[in-house]
C-alpha cells in the first residue's frame, strides 16, 4: 500500500512503537522513514494528538494499527490527516465470527467483574477481545514478569503481548519520548479469554490472579 501510494525515499510515515516490528519495516522497505508516536493508554493505538504532534514538513502518511481488538480513534485520525494532507493506512486484526465475539465479550465481561488488583481493560462497543489484556502494576511490589510466573505455576497461560517496543530494537532504536508505549510494555499481560474456555477454567484464572491480589497496588 505504501508503494502503491508512492511513499518512498525521504518521506516519513508515522507508526506505533507498541506492537509488532512489521509496520516499521513496510516502511523502511519502501524507502521512508518510520516515525513513532505514542499510543492512547486505554485501546493501546495511536494516540491523535500524539500523531499531531510527531507530523513534520516530510510526513507523508499514518499507519493505524488496531490493537488487541480495541478500534483506533479512526474519525479523529483522518481528521488529522486531512488537516495535513495525509494518508491514514489502517491495519486491522483478523476476522471473528460475531459468535465467537460474543463468546469472548461474555467470557471477560465475567473477568471484568471478578479480577481484583489488576486494571481490567476498558472495553467499548466494537471490542473484540482478540486478546483480554490487564495491566499489572510495579510500584516496588511484585511486577508483570513476576506476576505472570506465578500465575502460570498455577495453571494458567498468560502471555507479554509486546515484550520490546519497536523503538528499543537495535535496527529502530530512536531517542523519542514515548512514556505510554513504555509503561504498556512494562506493565501489560494477555489473559486467556478464548470462547472455548469452561467455567472452571475461567474460575481457575480468577482464583489464580486474585490469590496474588493482596500483593498489588490497584492500578487505579
């Protein structure tokens, strides 16, 4: 799409720094510079102002990533980019059945209301829960990592949904300010929220979180 949009030598595309390498690398392939900006606490895509705020002389485009299943600020992003005179490129996630979506908005509905010591992600309309992601807070108590250790000794598969952000790899690293990507990488942990999950099985990863609870400061 970059190619075909005639982005190439010299231009910069702005991209988050939370999520997978591969949308920085589109860019570089098609000659540009990859730009980061910071992401929006809650959906973890990029933040609008953030987006404005990074936009230079030589941007030429944004590339939206909707995240976890939480949509972008699409509205206000075109906006920015028809201000400017740039093109807004979304990336969205795989297709889910509406069953399958139902399943999973039941499933952390349930989660929502039980977690304790954790912040529960804060789900709008068009959440999908392609991942259900928690945040787990330091603040000199145990942290994420820590967390999901002992989480998982209990019988519960947990997941880092973005171990290094883009910005920290060595053929990326940039010296931006990015203080929401680095808090969501530090803190984030994917719980299981699968359609196919039992009762007892989702009884298992609350009784496994909240028994850890009492050592958490509420993320709040």
């Amino acid at each position: 799409m970059l190619r075909a949009a005639g982005i190439g030598h010299g231009d910069e595309v702005i991209v988050p720094a939370f999520g997978n390498i591969d949308v920085a690398e589109a860019v570089t392939l098609a000659g540009a510079i990859p730009v980061f900006a910071d992401i929006d606490p809650v959906t973890y895509c990029l933040d609008p102002l953030a987006v404005e705020a990074a936009v230079s002389p030589q941007t030429v485009a944004v590339v939206v990533v909707h995240r976890f299943g939480q949509p972008a600020d699409v509205p206000h992003l075109h906006e920015i980019g028809q201000r400017h005179g740039l093109l807004v490129l979304e990336q969205g996630e795989s297709e889910t059945p509406y069953a399958e979506v139902a399943q999973r908005r039941e499933r952390a509905a349930y989660l929502d209301r039980r977690l304790r010591g954790v912040r529960t992600p804060e789900g709008s309309g068009g959440h999908t829960y392609q991942q259900y992601v928690v945040r787990v807070p330091g603040n000199g108590r145990p942290d994420r990592d820590a967390f999901a250790r002992a989480v998982r000794a209990r019988g519960v598969e947990c997941r880092v949904p973005v171990k290094t952000p883009v910005h920290r790899m060595p053929d990326f690293r940039r010296d931006v300010c990015l203080p929401e990507t680095e808090r969501a990488a530090d803190e984030t942990l994917a719980l299981p929220v699968d359609a196919s999950l039992t009762k007892r099985e989702m009884n298992r990863i609350v009784s496994a979180c909240n028994a850890l609870g009492g050592l958490l400061q509420p993320a709040f």
